[in-house]
C-alpha cells in the first residue's frame, strides 16, 4: 500500500520532501477549520481566500525550510556506508515519528489557542512556554489530555505506516556527495530566502486581522515572537519632530496645579502641588482577572452572574467610560502601576532593567506606607515579583501563604477568598502598627480553568462539561469580592480605607479590525463610603489615569513622572491609550486612530456599523498628539528618564 502511494525514492532527501508533504496539507488543513470557525467575520472574495492560502502557504514553506537545516545537512554529510546502518536507519524512524507527533500536538494546540485568544502563536505562546507549570496545569485541569495525547499517537502511528517503507529505502539509496550538494543547496535556498524576503509586514495585508491571522504561520510567529520581543519604535512606526511632540505631550498631560522641573526633551518630571492637606487613607487597589465591562448587569449583561458588584458599584465611583490599555495582565499591571502607554513587544514588566521606575508604588512609600504587592499566583509568573520588588512594593505572593490559608488552589493560584483573607491579615498588621497601607492586589480565579472552591455559588466550577466555564469564573469572583467587604467592614481600618477594583483586561480581546474597541472596555470602581461620593463618572479615560486620579482624591502632593491625568479634574479631556503587542491606538470621541509596523496610520469610525480602516497621514488631527504619547514613551524608556535617583527619592520624602 505504501509502495502505491509513494513511488520508490531517488534520493535519500526523500524522506524530507515526505515529511514535508505531510506537514504542509496538516497546515493546510489546519487553516481550513481556522477559516470555517470565522467564517461569519470575513469577506468570501476569491481575492482573500488566495491571498490566505497563498500567503499562508509561504509562511508554512519558511518554517519548515528553517526546521530543517540540521536534517539537511547531516543528510548531505553522512556518508552512504553510516547512512545504512542499522542505528541510524532506527534513528531517522524514530525522529521521523517524532516530528509528525509533534506536528499533529502543534495542530491541537494552535486549535485550542485560537479558541482561546483568535490568534495564531505570538507573544502569550512564548511566555506560555516560558513558564511551564502554570501553563501546564491549567492545560491539564482545562482539557482532556489524557484523551487526546493517545488518540494523536494512534494518528501518528497510522501515518508513519503509510510512509515507513518508502522512508526506510531512501536510506538505501547510494547517492553521490555530488548530487547531494546540489540537492541540499537547493532546499536550504529556501530559509535563505525567507530570511532575506520575508518579514512580518507581509501579514498584515488585509484590514481584517482574521484574515491575516489565517495567512499567518504558528509555528513561524511563535518564533518570530521569540526573535522579536520588543520592537524598535524608531525604525517601524511613523517618527515625528522630537522638539514638537515634546512640547505637544507636555502641553496634553499638564494640570492646573503641576509644574515642570525641566526643559528637556521628554522630560515630563513635574511637582503636583494639592491646595488641601493630604488624607492619610488606606489604599487596596484590587486588579481583577478579566473583568470585562460586559459581564455586569449597568453594561447590558442578562444572566446576573454579578449581583454583589451590581450594587455595589452604586455605592461609589463608577467610572463607566474605561478601557484597558491591553490584552495581557501584564500590561494592565504596567499601565497602573508606571502610567505609561503601552510600547511595541512585551511589557515592561517582563523586560530587563525595569527597577527603579516612577511606579505608584513609590509614592505611597515616599509618603509612609506599607506598600506591598499581593498576587494569587506564584510571583515569579510574568516577572511580577522581580518587576514590583524593583519598583518600591514588598511581595505577597501564593508562596507566602501557608497550607492552613490556603483552602483552595488551581494552576494559577489561590482562590480569591483566599488571597482577601491574606490581604485583611496584613492590613491588620499595618493598622496595628499605626502604618497606613497600599496593597496592590490581583486575583486569579476567574481564569481557565475557572475552578473554585464548591458550595460558594450555584454555578459549578470547571470549563466545559457539567462546569459552568467563564460564567461561574465570574459569579465566584463577585462572590469573592463580597465576603472581602463583608470582612473588611468588620476591621477598625474600613471607615479610613479606599477601595478600588479594575480589571487587568477584557476575558477576551481578538477582533476583525484594527484594536476592537469594546473588548477593552473595563470598569473602574472606587469606594469609600466615609470619603468619595457615589456617582458615575462617563469622561473617556484608561488604566494610564488611575495612579494620578487615585493620589489626587488623597490630596496627594508628589513629583510626577505619570503620563495619565486626574479623570475627575475640571479641565479633563477625554482620551484613552489602547493597544496590542503592534498596534497602538488612541481613542478619541469615536474615532480610533492606530499607529502600525511599516509607519501606517490608521483611522477607524467606532460608531459604525460597519467599521473600516482608513488611511490616514500625520496631518489629521489629533495624530501629533497620539504620537507624543508614544514616541515619548519610547524615548523616555530608552533614555531611562522616569527612573528614580536616591537624591529624588530623598527630596520627595523630605516634602511628603
């Protein structure tokens, strides 16, 4: 049978161009079960289908040029006597077997993280790689693997079957180094010219950004992610006059009662002087996994999956017109903390060199409080403990907590209700040593797996089957928040405490076009019922805002290096930074206006019906000003401008 499929080899290469063959129809195959899953989202022209296929089958041809080079050239270099002998032709089975598991493992995976984020591999895929045991746990506690690993063997096996005979007497063949050079040069011309040609700019052809995703190439982008984690600012995106978008950032991030320290280019180092005494008050800033705007009932949801927070949220400042800077924890955390607009590749979080930094953080410290970071999970995820130690907080993170505190537990961390107890028990400690605090916290239940702790919520833990999925991940987590305030009302502290609850990010954040608005929109709430009236708030702002908001309902007076501004100051003009690893966007009224790789401007109208990207130049308005925003936050991360001197941290302590 294998005989009449593949016809006997000519050369020992044969076993390359096979596998080859059969990893190009599973990627296309792939990108065909991809395409029917959005197919409702995308145009049917003969034109995009080609230019999926087509370009996707280019993407597949320069991955697999680039896998096997090693294969190639121990092909061209063994000589034929080593090529025949029994370890190696055991050898090559093996690897052989090997590469079609892992080819059909690929294919699972990239099914499963399209259903998760509507994207190909990129950057989430490499810290997914990168940290092993979360990933993998949730993996475990999230799907049947134990299922699906067997069952792909048995494909893998199957397929081997057909192909062994013929991949056995490509080894046979006596073959000339001669005939093998020009063989092999003419394979390995293939990477060669994916390297000169070839360039992530040729996947964003379409408007659609489903579209090129389907004509991307996991594998390739997971690499591509691993090359390019962060992206030189200067050389893809449109640069403007340095001296003017200076003048234009300072200008649009300038208060009534701030004042420059310096005249230099980016510098936006600035005194931020209150008229009133400060308010000594306890801060518990509670970052809350994925908590899009959309699961509340004030946002339109039907299924009162949020009872406690529907209320609640009428208790205090509600700010109903606010968005998430990005799509990762991380970036949320970056925008909170540092107030800085998201820049192209990773976070700032998971860079290096990140200490030191202006941080939120710092303020609080330099004004006397205990200032530490709580996180559900364990603190070396995403870098968050070396990030937030660098930046002025102590860490609390799942390692801290001993077996007796720790009730429930997944792959991402304790439950909720676990990490609350925690945070009352150090702000207990703080009170009782008449130290004010702020604890920046964020929580991890409502998260795949979306496992809890039974008996909390009449919706059953789990994803799929008989669990309720995203839908219990966030009824457990308002259920959470209740018994948090439930507790904390009870401590001598309450009366004298803010608190406030934002989301790290939408639950979900793929798009068709450009940076699909209405999946960053997140709420913002801040309660003290003692101090902070109960109203909505509907100006335009983002997580850059919040630092500068919160430090001024304290009638904090500090040195300032925060890009955002007080939300609720009178001159306040509406705006809001979104973005993603590559687009950055800013919001303004209803029209988005994007930057992208290949210096592209772009323009969308969010009140239509029918969204559409529009080419746009650097002379409509408002483009200078979104460019400050980022050129400016580039430049002031590249010239480590808003890092902290001992003498500054001196001079701000001596004026708290």
């Amino acid at each position: 049978m294998a005989n009449k499929i593949f016809n006997a080899p000519k050369t020992r290469f044969a076993m390359v161009f096979q596998l080859t063959g059969i990893v190009l129809a599973s990627f296309a195959l792939l990108r065909s079960t991809l395409l029917i899953r959005v197919w409702d989202v995308i145009d049917h022209t003969l034109f995009e289908l080609i230019y999926i296929f087509g370009q996707g089958l280019i993407f597949d041809i320069a991955f697999i040029g680039y896998f096997i080079i090693p294969f190639v050239i121990l092909l061209l270099v063994l000589p034929n006597k080593w090529l025949n002998t029994i370890f190696f032709k055991l050898l090559a089975q093996v690897t052989g077997f090997l590469i079609l598991y892992g080819l059909f493992f690929c294919i699972i995976s990239e099914w499963i993280f399209w259903g998760e984020f509507g994207v190909r591999f990129n950057f989430i895929s490499v810290d997914y790689l990168i940290y092993r045991r979360e990933v993998t746990d949730n993996i475990l506690q999230s799907y049947p693997v134990f299922w699906i690993l067997p069952i792909l063997f048995i494909i893998t096996a199957f397929v081997f079957f057909l192909i062994q005979t013929s991949f056995v007497k490509a080894m046979l063949v006596k073959e000339k180094f001669s005939k093998r050079f020009v063989i092999a040069i003419c394979i390995l011309s293939i990477p060669v010219s994916a390297f000169l040609f070839l360039n992530q700019s040729q996947r964003s052809f379409s408007d659609n950004n489903f579209v090129n995703e389907l004509a991307s190439n996991g594998p390739y982008q997971l690499f591509a992610a691993f090359r390019n984690n962060t992206l030189d600012y200067r050389q893809f995106y449109e640069i403007g006059d340095d001296k003017t978008l200076s003048i234009i950032l300072k200008k649009q991030i300038s208060e009534q009662n701030s004042r420059y320290y310096h005249q230099d280019l980016y510098n936006i180092t600035r005194r931020i002087e209150e008229k009133e005494p400060p308010k000594k008050l306890n801060v518990i800033l509670i970052t809350v996994e994925s908590l899009s705007s959309k699961f509340l009932t004030r946002f339109g949801e039907q299924k009162n999956i949020t009872p406690f927070m529907d209320d609640w949220f009428k208790q205090g400042k509600l700010f109903t017109n606010f968005y998430a800077t990005g799509t990762r924890t991380n970036r949320g955390l970056e925008a909170i903390t540092l107030s800085i607009p998201p820049t192209p590749g990773r976070s700032i979080i998971k860079r290096p060199d990140n200490g030191n930094m202006y941080s939120l953080g710092k303020v609080f410290k330099d004004k006397g409080y205990d200032t530490a970071f709580l996180y559900g999970g364990r603190g070396y995820f995403d870098n968050m403990n070396t990030f937030f130690s660098g930046n002025g907080y102590r860490i609390v993170d799942q390692n801290s907590l001993n077996d007796e505190e720790i009730t429930f537990k997944n792959a991402w961390g304790v439950c909720d209700e676990d990490l609350y107890d925690r945070a009352i028990y150090e702000a207990n400690l703080s009170h009782d040593s008449k130290t004010p605090f702020f604890f920046q916290i964020m929580t991890t239940s409502n998260h795949q797996p979306f496992t809890y702790p039974e008996g909390k919520i009449d919706l059953p833990p789990g994803e799929g089957g008989s669990g309720s999925g995203r839908d219990g991940g966030i009824k457990y987590t308002d259920y959470a928040l209740s018994q948090l305030i439930r507790k904390a009302k009870k401590q001598p502290w309450f009366d004298d405490t803010v608190f406030v609850v934002v989301a790290d990010h939408c639950a979900a954040s793929a798009g068709k076009i450009g940076l699909p608005v209405k999946k960053y929109h997140i709420p913002l709430f801040i309660y003290a019922p003692k101090h902070i009236k109960a109203e909505e708030i509907d100006r335009l702002s983002s997580q850059i805002d919040i630092a500068p908001t919160l430090l001024s309902l304290l009638d904090f007076s500090y040195d300032s290096f925060f890009f955002g501004k007080d939300i609720l100051a009178p001159g306040f003009k509406g705006r809001a930074l979104i973005a993603n690893y590559q687009k950055l966007g800013i919001l303004h009224g209803k029209e988005l206006l994007i930057l992208a790789p290949g210096k592209k401007i772009s323009l969308i109208d969010t009140d239509s019906k029918e969204p559409s990207l529009k080419k746009i130049n650097s002379s409509y308005p408002f483009v200078k000003e979104m460019m400050s925003y980022y050129q400016g936050a580039d430049y002031v991360l590249k010239n480590r401008l808003n890092r902290w001197s001992d003498e500054r941290a001196d001079r701000a302590a001596n004026k708290k």
